[in-house]
C-alpha cells in the first residue's frame, strides 16, 4: 500500500475514526454472511433464474463498494485528538462568526464528519477553509457554494 502524502489526508476525529473502524467491522461481517448466502443460492441449480442468487449478487456489489470507500476514509485519515491544542489549525473547534449580521457558533470538522444542519462545517467548504487557520478578529469576505459573497467576522474561538 502506498503511503498519503500528508496533503492528501482527510482530519477525523478519534471519535470518528473508531466509528469507521466499528463500520468496517460490521461490513465485513455481512460481506461474509452474503458470500455464505451465494453459495447456498448456487446450490439450487440454475442462477439464470435465481432470485435469491441475482438477489445476493447485488447486495454483494453494495457492500463491497461500502468497504471500499469506508477502507479509503480509514486510509486517508489524519486522526486529531479531542483536546488537540494546535495554535496553527481551529479544527475541532468551537468557533463564533458573524455573518451579515447573524452571530452563530459553528464546530470545524472534516468532510466526512460536516453536518450543516447541527452547525458543524467542513474544512473543505469555503466558510470552513478559511476558518480553518483564522484568528479572532479576522474577517473576509467568502464566496460560497451559491456564488453569494458573504462577510465573515471571526468573534471567538473555544
């Protein structure tokens, strides 16, 4: 296996990453019962009109790409601890903006842990990227994924 450049990693949190893991493990498992479950299915003779054999098939197919893109995510991933006091990155913070006049707390995390609806945002959004290093105080205006600029004022970070 080749190693991530440390560019290329994705930040989860250790929380995250032993969901994932637990994720693997279940996908694993079900991956063995389909197997198990195709062969039983071979056994009744002709596959051309198994159902439960079609059936299983594709369930396989489902599950393998699930492995596969939580294996990707496991691979990729630069773990950051919960009390991580990094002065040079805000991810896993608490972080108040204001923007056009609406102060809301947002937490930063990774893709694969953003949740805009419980105010927690990605890195990787437009917002999240330059919060990511900001300072409070800072302010800049930010193009968002509708192509609206938006001021954002960085009121305090916990």
């Amino acid at each position: 296996m080749a190693k991530i450049k440390k560019e290329n990693m994705n930040k989860i949190t250790k929380k995250k990453y032993d969901e994932l893991v637990e994720q693997l493990k279940e996908l694993n498992l079900k991956f063995s019962e389909i197997v198990k479950r195709i062969g039983e299915a071979k056994q009744q003779g002709d596959l051309s009109e198994n159902a439960d054999y079609s059936a299983a098939r594709e369930e396989q197919g489902f599950i393998n790409s699930e492995i596969e893109r939580v294996n990707a995510i496991i691979e990729s991933a630069d773990i950051i601890s919960e009390n991580d006091e990094s002065e040079d990155s805000n991810f896993n913070k608490d972080i108040t903006i204001e923007i056009n006049g609406i102060v809301q707390t947002y937490k930063l995390l990774g893709t694969h842990e953003a949740d805009p609806n419980n105010y927690i945002i990605s890195t990787s959004s437009p917002i999240g990227a330059f919060l990511e290093t900001a300072k409070v105080g800072d302010e800049n205006y930010i193009t968002t994924l509708t192509k609206k600029q938006v001021l954002v004022k960085v009121l305090d970070i916990k």
